[in-house]
C-alpha cells in the first residue's frame, strides 16, 4: 500500500471587480499549510482557472509561488485550449519554481484517444518538468482511458500522476491495474473525496479534492488513520466526509458554496467569484450554516 496522501485544489480568492485578492490568496495558503495539508493544486477547477486570462494566471502562479516558497509541494493547472498555449503556460510555472504541474486535456470538443494522444505527447515533449493528468470527462467530454495513460508513460518519463475526477471508482481501480505493473511509482490521485480511502485501498496515491479547502484538519487526521492502518478511526473519518460531500448538492456549482462555507468558518475571505458565478444566496446560506454545524458537532466528540 502506498503512502496516502490529500491535497487540496485551493479556491481562488477574487475582489468584487475580479481581481485577485492578494492577500486573502495568502491567507488561505497559509491556513491549509499550517493544518498540515500534504500539498496544493493551484489552478484546478477549485480555482477557477478556466475564467481567468493569461496574464492573471501567470500573476496567480508568482503569487504562489513565490508565498509558498516550498513549504509544501505545490501543483500549478496549466492547461489550455491549444497545445502551444499549453507548453508556454507549463514552462512559465516550472521556470517560475513548480514542483509539478497538471494538464486537463482540450474542453468542448470530445476528442479520440489519437488526439488526446496527439495533444498530451506533443506537450510532455515540450515541457521541462513532470506532468500531472488532468481525467474529467464531466467537463471536457471525454476521458483519459487507462490504455491511452499506459501509451503516454510507455513514451514520456515526465508524465507522473494522474487525477481522476469520476465519481465510479471502477475507473479508477481499472487504471491502477492497467499501469501498476509497469510503472509502479505512477501516482493515481481521486477526484472525489469520499473514495480517498477506497484509492489507497486499490493502491492508488489518494485525493485531490475541493472539501480540504473548509476542514483541512479533518483530511490531515484522515491520511494520518490510513498510514497508521488505523482503520477504525479511518471508518469514522469516511462517516464524516460522506456527511460533509452535502455541500457538494447545496448548488450546480459547487465553488461558490466552498467560498461561503469558509466565510462561515471564520477565515479571512470573501464569496466574490469569477462571473457569470453568483455568491450563495440565502437559502443555500442556510444550508451551508445547518450542514457546518452539524459537522461541527462530529468533530467536537
């Protein structure tokens, strides 16, 4: 079994004229750094990556960077529409000190596996660092299938990981069987919390996944009970996270609700998103309130 890990794909915090809030940015990466959060993915679906330019990305990846200052392993999202855009985006954040980076693959379109091919091959060429997969077919309609993966690692060394955000875990099992053999130190990340432990459990590396942003402590005791095959206190933590996966169904999307969730937490940030997302309104406030509490309560046993 694999050491498990949790890392969390940061939300990013804007000004109500939808510029990045600096220090509120700052604020946040040090609440999950001193919670003991394994790693951040910056620039994932959390982060809202797909509304903001280049230029802004670039300045959030600096940001990052530069504040983190290695005190956690830190992931940038890189991916772009075209494979060009791709490349110069993934080298500004090695250049710029990334640890690693990570690519969803071209959204609109679905794409065959010889593009998909065709798109992660040219910029695994290209790119002067280990690449991270991005597999989220909910969103860019189609998927990264493990025989397309094990093509693309039988051919490129910096491809090291993979994040799976499919809620069956069958896929996930499926991919880790499929690459395992060859190349064992692959990691294999989930993208929903909730099979955080089914993934170590099927030999995966564990999750990337949004709830980490509100109770990051909660996910830090979790890979701590899986290392120590605690399972017991492994079972209990999994009670809770199922819990909390609600906030999950208070919204279509759920970034707005995570940013709520975590003003209602006391951190220092504000709701304001990327439009045409709207802040949380009173009923899904509400909402919010009833499930904290209720969380709350489980964590003070």
């Amino acid at each position: 079994m694999k050491k498990a890990r949790f890392i969390t794909p940061v939300v990013t915090a804007f000004d109500t004229n939808g510029n990045l809030d600096i220090q509120v940015n700052k604020n946040i990466y040090d609440y999950l750094i001193s919670a003991g959060i394994d790693g951040l993915l910056i620039m994932g679906s959390s982060g809202e990556f797909y509304a903001m330019s280049t230029e802004q990305r670039k300045e959030l990846i600096d940001l990052a960077i530069s504040y983190v200052n290695k005190r956690t392993k830190l992931i940038i999202g890189t991916g772009c529409m075209t494979i060009e855009d791709t490349i110069e985006l993934s080298n500004y954040a090695i250049d710029a000190g990334a640890d690693d980076i990570i690519i969803i693959s071209p959204y609109y379109f679905s794409l065959t596996d010889e593009s998909l091919e065709y798109y992660y091959g040219k910029v695994a060429e290209s790119v002067k660092g280990n690449i991270y997969l991005y597999n989220y077919p909910d969103r860019t309609g189609h998927d990264l299938s493990p025989e397309l993966t094990l093509n693309l690692l039988r051919k490129h060394s910096n491809i090291v990981g993979y994040k799976d955000t499919v809620s069956e875990m069958g896929h996930t099992r499926k991919l880790i069987q499929t690459v395992q053999n060859e190349f064992p130190d692959f990691e294999v990340f989930s993208g929903f919390d909730e099979n955080f432990v089914r993934n170590i459990l099927s030999g995966g590396s564990g999750c990337i996944s949004a709830l980490s942003n509100l109770y990051p402590e909660i996910f830090v005791d979790w890979v701590k009970a899986v290392n120590e095959k605690n399972m017991d206190k492994a079972a209990e933590i999994q009670n809770c996270v199922d819990k909390l996966a609600a906030l999950y169904e208070i919204s279509k999307c759920f970034i707005p609700i995570v940013k709520k969730a975590m003003m209602l937490k006391g951190l220092d940030i504000k709701d304001y998103c990327k439009t045409p997302l709207l802040k949380a309104n009173e009923k899904q406030t509400n909402s919010i309130k009833k499930l904290i509490k209720e969380i709350d309560h489980i964590i003070s046993k």
